[in-house]
C-alpha cells in the first residue's frame, strides 16, 4: 500500500468526530491523538530566536540565537542557514515536530513592535533569507512554519485590524517573501491575526485558497495563530486546516455541529484540511503504533552551536561611523570605561514567540573587560550604570564603550513603539558622555531604527541589534578587532520619524480599526529614494575596518521573459585597507518604464541581488549574481487572466538600468541589463 493510499484509509477510518477534533489542538502545543488508528499528536514549538519545547521559559535550555533582524543584517544565506541547523536540530532534541518560524513580515514601519523577529524592510532580502533558515531547520526531519501569512507588521489593536493594502503592494511587498520561501518547501504555515481588505487572514479564500494553494502551489498544512481562528465555517472553508491551541473553540464539537447544520462539506472542506494534516504527520513519522522519540526533551549546548551563534551575532553588528578608534587596542589603554544601562543588562532577545531560556547569557562588560584584559592585564576597567556616575567616570577614562538602547519594556510583542527615541534620558545620557569624554564609541541595542540626534558627537557608532546568548562576546569580538564588521543595514534609519513613508499611515485608527497602507510599494528605502528624503543611515549600509573597491562590473547574457535564461552581473571587489574583512555587493535594477507609463509609483530602484564575500588585505575576489525574469517583474492589477484575481505578474522587454552600490545610497557601478 502507499504512503497515500494509506492515509486515505486512515480518513475513511475516521468518524466525524474524530475528524473534526482532528484539525483542531489538544492543549497548547500538540495535536490530538487517536489511539485505536495509531495516530499520535503532532507536537510544535516556538519560535525563531531559539526552540522552547513544551514550555514558555522555565523548561529545558536552548541555545539562544540572534534576532531575525540580526540574522538579516548579516546579509549571509549560507550562515543563516547553518543558524537553521541549530533550530532543526534542537526542535528534534525538543522531541517537536515543527518549529513554529521563521517569522517573514515586512518591517514597515520603524515602530512596529515586533520587527525584533522580522528580516527587515525589503521583501527580497526577506525571502532569500527565510528560505534559507528553512532549509537549515528541515534538513533534520522536522518542520518550520512560515509566518505570519500575511502582513502582520504591528501589534496595535493586532486581532482585530482592518489593513487596506492595494493589490499590486500585496504581492510586491507583503506577499512576495512567502512567495519566494516556497522553493525550500516548508512543511507548515501560519495565518496572520489582522484582517486584510476586510477578511481576517485565516477567513479569506483568496489569500489561502487562490494564491497560497492555487496560485503558488503551496500544498502544506496552514494553522491559525494562537488564538487566531475567527469563524468555525469560514476558516475551514477558506482553508484554515488546524486550529491552535487546544482546546478548541471554533473547531473541534462547534465544528461538528457545522457539518451536521450542511454549512460545511464534510466531502469538499473538512476531508481536505484531515488530508493535510494526516500527510504532514506522515512526514513527521507520527502514523503508526509505535513513537518514532522518547518523551524526555533533551539539553544540547554543543560547541559548534556556541561557534555558530556567536559569528551569526557578530556578523550582524553594523559599524554605522568611525573615525579611526575602532577596533580597540588595549595594549594602548590604561583605563577604559564600559558603561550605560546596558552594558550589564543587554537586551538579548525579544518577547513573547521569541522569548526561551538560554544556556547562558553574556554581557558586554563582561566580555569586553575579560577578552581586553587578556591582551592587557594591567588595564583598569570602570563600569556605571547611573546618569551622574557614569559622567563622572567617564570624564577619568581614555576610552568610553557605551552601551545604550531599548529593553523589553520599551520594544515588545503586544505593543508598538510611540517614537524614535530611545527610552526616557537615554540620549541626555549619550551627550553628556560625549562632552566629557571626546572618544566615545556608542552601542546601540534596538530592533529597528532609533533617532540618533547625537550622531555627530561620537567617534564611533555600533549598531549591536540583540544578539541572543552571544550578546557580549559578539560585541567584544567586534569592537576588539578580532572580527571586522561586515553587518549592512536590512532598515533604514530615518533623521526624523515624519521623514519615514509609513508615518501618515502608521499604525492606523485605533478606534475605527482600520489601517490604511498609504505609502503603497514605497516601503523602507523605496519611499526615501522616490521622494528625494536624505536617510540618517541608508539601507544597505555599514562600515567596515578595512577598505574595498568595486571594479569591472559586467552583465554577461540576457534575461529571457519566458524565464528560459538568466543573466549574470560580475563585478570585482578589491580589499584596499589594512584589515581581512567581508563586503556586501547588492545589485538595483530600475522598474520597467511601463508602470510610469500607466501612472503608478515605482521606486528608482530596488534590491534584486547580492553577494557577501570575504576578502584578505591586498586581494581581490570575484563576486557574480544571477538574475532571472522575476528580478524585473511586476504586479499589474489591468492584467487579466490572473490565477488569483484580476490582475498578474508581468515582466516588459527593453533595457534596464541596474546598479551595484555597498548600499541602496552607495552605488559604485552602473550596466545595462536587456530583456528580451
């Protein structure tokens, strides 16, 4: 018998009853189980900085890896993917089935408080990304989810939110990370809690059924968020397969009341959602008579995890400025002072999903005065956490590390940021630092962008993110040289917060529950670019300790729009400095001329490619990124014959300006790529 005719039997098995509390959670991690058919319950876990297991943050450890945003700034597929190894091989140890990540929305907006957990504003960026972190979970036999499908970016009034988002931002922006996450074939998804143009996600058949499943392709398993299951007949109807957690309330007895009124096809509907879910346990091992894993979940803090986590953390430190006191000497420092309120108390990670319980945490005083002090024994290192003696030892210190940024009090799950700003006299505290001690390198902690009205007084600014476990060493690893910074930018850092695209729009009226997305396709850099705004940090962007150069750019071949052909841009990358370092070459193609033709919005440019490459002092590498159609498509609503709706991709033929840059600012070569 095969694999699918067996599950057939088992459907045919299963009574209506059975059925219906089938799709539906046993308690708040696990599926039901059905004994007399050897059918066992599919155990899942949060979340994506680390792998729970069946508790919140008191049960076993794990190791505690960097935020998403981070592990975007990174701008590094492969090591992203290692960092998904990690997670696939703890949810195993977790004795779980599937991880409950990536989380893949979009950072609209600078104040959305859980763009801890997202890969920040682009939606290319985010797809490469989250394919890769998939493909390093799966490879062990478990599953991930990807979520929250779709356009979940803000937390305000989130269960409830009506987002008007126009069709052709849907697909280009929100819609098209998911898109693109398909070629790792994810086990699972999950619905998002807002309602898009009036249908909560897990209610709408046009999000589920017409593009996730017939458009895409998609043929897994989609849950609800957590408390996110609307209404028993038109969740399962529109495809909604497992209601979570358990026990249920929509699903379950309710549900077997709707099939018996006629207002769900046991046939057409619920046998589908049964299907899915039967072939996903398949897949986890979990049909039969016999458990595949003991129930025991098991610690596995190895090595080569810590490795990991800690070059995943520090190649995401982005060096936003330096003039010449990074990377720190000890060697030449009598007395260094580490202060500010988060120079002991980081802030390693996000709330809610993302919140575990880590095999250890490190610190950045504690990392840097330890790995300075092995360099220079007799280096006296002060530390100050409070306003008035922190000034005061920083007007005695030859160098000052201050360790600033936001808490999980200010940037949270279930709450959005009100403002740029850094929390209560956090940048009183940066400038009077500065006035005292003139070589002063700022640390910045924050999931997104922050106001830095300061930004001219320091030598020295560190964007650290929240690293996880890794927090300190990660820090010290950087600021001491031992790793030059390679981190680029996945959001852009506004100079004010009205400069932001979103800001007229964000978070929408609280009391109507309606969120406009005014700012259409101009997400994140497209709408700084569009409207001329100069950024205070662009997208893209960071430093270095070495220097590069971008040479000989080339485009070899044609994009064909049958998809048939691809063409390759090349470009030589020089290291010029006096440092091994890693460069991000990214690549920009202009919107085909057709969408100004039609008088829409289109950005100058956006991100279609890039390559993170590793170059020793005085060497050269050559960096090559492929492009296919898609690089130049666009969604155009006129286009009919759509699977899903009125309108289609499209891509035009002409020729096509496209840009190489070190950021979406820095652009070092120009070429011309032909469609065809």
């Amino acid at each position: 018998m095969s694999q699918e005719d067996r599950i057939e039997a088992l459907l045919r098995a299963l009574t209506l009853e059975e059925k219906c509390f089938l799709v539906a959670g046993k308690n708040m991690w696990e599926t039901c189980d059905i004994d007399r058919l050897g059918i066992r319950s599919l155990k899942t876990t949060d979340g994506p900085a680390g792998v729970r297991g069946a508790t919140w943050i008191d049960g076993t450890h794990t190791t505690f890896i960097p935020c998403g945003i981070s592990l975007a700034a990174t701008f590094d597929p492969d090591l992203i993917e290692r960092v998904g190894d990690i997670l696939g091989a703890e949810t195993r140890s977790k004795n779980s089935n599937v991880l409950l990540a990536p989380t893949m929305n979009i950072s609209r907006s600078p104040l959305g408080g859980r763009n801890f957990e997202n890969f920040g504003e682009d939606p290319y960026l985010s797809g490469i990304m989250a394919t890769s972190y998939i493909k390093g979970v799966q490879k062990h036999g478990v599953g991930a989810c990807m979520k929250h499908y779709v356009a979940n970016d803000m937390e305000t009034r989130r269960f409830n939110m009506d987002q008007q988002i126009d069709e052709r931002t849907l697909h280009e922006i929100y819609l098209k990370p998911f898109q693109m996450t398909l070629a790792a074939q994810p086990w699972t998804a999950m619905a998002a809690y807002p309602k898009i143009n009036g249908h909560h996600a897990d209610c709408s058949t046009f999000l589920l059924q017409d593009i996730l499943r017939k458009e895409w392709g998609f043929d897994g398993l989609v849950m609800s968020d957590w408390g996110g299951t609307n209404d028993t007949v038109e969740s399962i109807l529109a495809g909604t397969d497992l209601e979570m957690p358990g026990p249920p309330v929509r699903y379950g007895k309710a549900l077997v009341e709707a099939v018996k009124a006629g207002k769900v096809s046991e046939k057409d509907h619920l046998n589908a959602s049964v299907m899915r879910l039967l072939r996903l346990l398949e897949r986890a091992g979990l049909l039969g008579p016999e458990r595949k894993k003991a129930d025991q979940e098991l610690d596995s803090d190895l090595p080569e995890f810590r490795q990991t986590a800690r070059e995943a953390a520090s190649g995401g430190i982005v060096l936003l400025k330096n003039s010449g006191i990074l990377p720190l000497v000890p060697q030449k420092i009598k007395k260094l002072a580490i202060i500010g309120p988060n120079a002991k108390t980081p802030t390693t990670g996000g709330t809610g999903s993302a919140a575990v319980n880590p095999y250890y945490i490190t610190n950045p005083y504690d990392s840097i005065s330890g790995a300075a002090r092995e360099l220079n024994p007799t280096l006296r290192i002060d530390e100050q956490a409070l306003f008035d003696e922190a000034v005061a030892v920083a007007t005695e210190a030859e160098i000052v590390v201050l360790v600033v940024g936001h808490n999980n009090d200010t940037e949270k799950e279930g709450i959005d940021r009100t403002s740029l700003s850094l929390p209560r006299r956090t940048n009183e505290l940066v400038e009077a630092i500065c006035r005292v001690n003139a070589n002063t390198v700022v640390v910045t902690q924050s999931a997104s962008a922050i106001a830095m009205p300061w930004a001219g007084a320091p030598p020295a600014i560190v964007h650290a993110w929240y690293q996880g476990q890794e927090n300190g060493n990660a820090l010290a690893d950087v600021l001491l040289g031992h790793v030059s910074p390679s981190g680029k930018l996945p959001v852009t850092f506004p100079s004010r917060l009205e400069d932001h695209g979103s800001h007229s729009w964000f978070p929408g009226d609280a009391e109507r529950d309606c969120a406009e997305y005014g700012e259409g396709v101009l997400v994140g850099y497209r709408w700084f670019d569009a409207k001329n705004v100069q950024p205070l940090w662009p997208f893209g962007f960071g430093l270095s300790y070495t220097a590069f150069r971008v040479t000989d750019a080339k485009v070899n071949g044609t994009i064909k729009l049958d998809g048939s052909t691809k063409a390759i841009i090349s470009a030589m990358v020089t290291n010029t400095g006096a440092h091994d370092g890693a460069e991000v070459v990214q690549v920009y193609v202009a919107p085909s001329p057709v969408i100004a033709q039609k008088g829409r919005d289109a950005p100058p440019r956006s991100l279609v490619g890039f390559s993170k490459v590793f170059v020793r002092k005085g060497e050269s590498e050559l960096v090559r990124i492929s492009l296919d159609v898609s690089a130049v498509s666009w969604f155009d609503v006129e286009c009919k014959g759509g699977p899903s709706s009125s309108g289609r991709w499209r891509a035009d033929d002409g020729k096509y300006k496209c840009f190489l840059g070190t950021s979406s600012r820095d652009i070092v070569a120009e070429v011309e790529l032909v469609v065809e």
